[in-house]
C-alpha cells in the first residue's frame, strides 16, 4: 500500500527549498512526499487528511484537530523537543502517535546554551554597544562581565540536553548541581553532577539554566519568590520555554539588581511586545526563540524525524514516541495492522 508523508508549509522557503536548509529529506527514502496547506496556527482535519504521517515544525494540536482516526495520520513528527502545543489527547483519540527528535536536537541545543551563558556572564552586548558607539572609554566601565572558571552551575531539568550541556562545560572546572524531580542521583553520577532541591540550586548557583519542558507543574517555577533566593551576582538562562519564568518578576528583579543578568532565548509571549523592558536591558541578552538554529539542528532533527515516520512505514514503532498510551489503542493498531499487510 502507498504510504504518504506531509511535510508542514513553515518547512518550505517559498523557493523549491527548505526553510531550514538541509534536513535530510533524502531520509524517507522512496516514500512519496508532497506539503500540506498551510493550516495557521494549528492543525484541521483537512489539513491532513490523505496523509499517513506528517513531519511539522510550527503547527499545534487542539482539540478537533483531526477527525475520524482512519481519516488521520499514524504519527506526527515533530521537528524539535517541546510539544506544549501538542493535545496529546487529541493525538491518542484519534489514533496519531507523536514522535519528537531528542537525538537530533541534544548537541547543538546543548552549544546554544553554553553560547547564551557565556554571552551573558561576559556582558556581550554591552560590549558590543561600546563597540558601535565608538566609546571607548567605556570599555573598563562597561564592560567588565564574569568568568565561567569554577563556577557553581545548575540547570533546571537534567536530561538529553542537560547532560550534553555538562559535558561541554567539563573545561570550565565548575561545580555541577541541578534541579529534577524525575531523577535520581544514579541518572546524575555519570555526568558529575549533584541532585539538589530547586531552593538549594538557587541559593548557591552563579548560573541557572532553565531546561525543563513547559507542564502545568512548570509554569512559572520561576517566581519572584525564588528570584529572590539566587545571589545578586548570578545570572539566569533559559533555552527552554518562557512561561516557566515569571516574566514581570524576572524584570523586577534585573531592574532592582536582585540577579546580575539574564540570557533569554524564549518569552511569556512570543513576539514580545515592542516596549518589553528586556528588550532594552543592557545586562540581558535576547535571541528570537532561534538560539540553536544551525544547519547541524536542521539536519539532526530532519534525520530524526524523517527515520520515525519511515520506522512506522515499515511496521516498526519508532523510538521517541511521546504518548505511548496510544500505542494500546485499537485506532492506532488497526492503522498500523494495515501497513504490516
């Protein structure tokens, strides 16, 4: 039987070409793909029907997103690792298992990371702007930022990401603690690091790096509360989603010299509006929730993606399947039962 793959319209540049530049396409080997209409800000059960599998990068998952289940998908793979506008309850009524592509991501979201601490202890951009005003004198009293050697740094989650993330920062000789009530200290031994209640991690870290998945549970875990447990001299980085900081007390604190500096790849609402108080901030460095896109992202999650939905092709359950509980479904069995025929 025919198996055909849909690829999201925000992974076209418009040109015959891709937005995000090589991803592996050739991957799928010769199944049969084509794009979707774009459906806006979340799939319809137009969008996809006629499709087996479908790989995304933009789109979101509500509820009436697909109709009948043998009208739907058997997977969506996700370009990426976040899947907070994913309806997981959608995806398993209907019978679509949701594949993301923690392989393809880890490495250079990992280096992004180490990019934006980096960035921020050393005060990049008020360097930068010393640079193109042509002040010069300034560059002592403007410029002096701080050194990674022998820090204290924790992060915030201790998973794919934050164990590569430790890994890179193995030159640095700093002391390693994080935050991860899904751990235990045997996950953490291997990489050197110490399991320590979010307060502690607060308390004694000169770096925090926020790299958990945005839940009900994680929604501003960072609060103006424990904003004012970090030392006046620590900075704050988040890679992972914005709403697990409270963004009003994030300012408050920047502003008042609570904490010395933050590195924000992600925002409460995102665009920010144009009078956000961190888009002027000269101890806070911002990228546009693009941080680690690189060609080597593109082609890492591209193989990911593209290597589950041509698994399931085959009959084969992929690896990074995010709502197994659909896996015991009669949607999702008959659905593959027909491609093992």
């Amino acid at each position: 039987m025919s198996f055909n793959v849909g690829l999201s319209a925000d992974l076209s540049d418009g040109h015959g070409g891709f937005s995000w530049g090589d991803i592996a396409i050739e991957t799928l080997g010769t199944l049969p793909w084509s794009y979707l209409e774009d459906p806006g800000k979340n799939f319809t059960p137009d969008s996809v029907a006629g499709y087996d599998a479908v790989a995304f990068a933009g789109p979101g998952v509500i509820p009436g997103s697909f109709g009948r289940p043998e009208n739907s998908p058997i997977i969506l793979a996700r370009f990426g690792v976040g899947y907070d506008t994913i309806d997981l309850s959608e995806c398993t009524r209907a019978g679509v298992a949701l594949t993301i592509t923690p392989d393809g991501s880890k490495k250079p979201v990992a280096t992004a990371a180490l990019l934006l601490v980096l960035s921020t202890m050393h005060r990049l951009r008020a360097k930068e702007g010393v640079a193109q005003t042509n002040t010069w004198n300034e560059r002592l009293s403007n410029g002096l930022g701080q050194g990674l050697n022998g820090k204290t740094v924790g992060t915030i989650g201790l998973g794919n990401i934050g164990t590569e993330f430790f890994r890179l920062i193995e030159p640095f000789d700093c002391e390693r603690l994080a935050f991860d009530p899904w751990k235990i200290q045997a996950d953490a031994d291997p990489s050197n690091v110490t399991l320590v209640k979010l307060d502690e991690l607060l308390r004694r870290c000169d770096v925090v790096v926020v790299l958990a998945t945005l839940t009900p549970e994680t929604h501003h875990l960072i609060n103006e509360k424990n904003l004012e447990l970090m030392k006046s001299s620590a900075v704050l980085i988040n890679i992972s989603r914005g709403p697990i900081i409270d963004e009003s007390a994030l300012i408050k604190a920047l502003v008042s010299g609570t904490i010395r500096g933050a590195g924000l790849d992600v925002f409460e609402t995102e665009p920010p509006t144009a009078d956000n108080p961190l888009l002027a901030m000269e101890n806070v460095i911002v990228t546009p929730h693009n941080i680690a896109w690189t060609d080597e992202l593109a082609l890492g999650m591209g193989q990911s993606a593209f290597g589950s939905i041509r698994s399931i092709s085959k009959g084969k359950l992929p690896e990074f399947i995010v709502n197994r509980e659909v896996l015991d479904t009669p949607q999702f069995k008959n659905k593959l039962n027909r491609l093992m025929t």
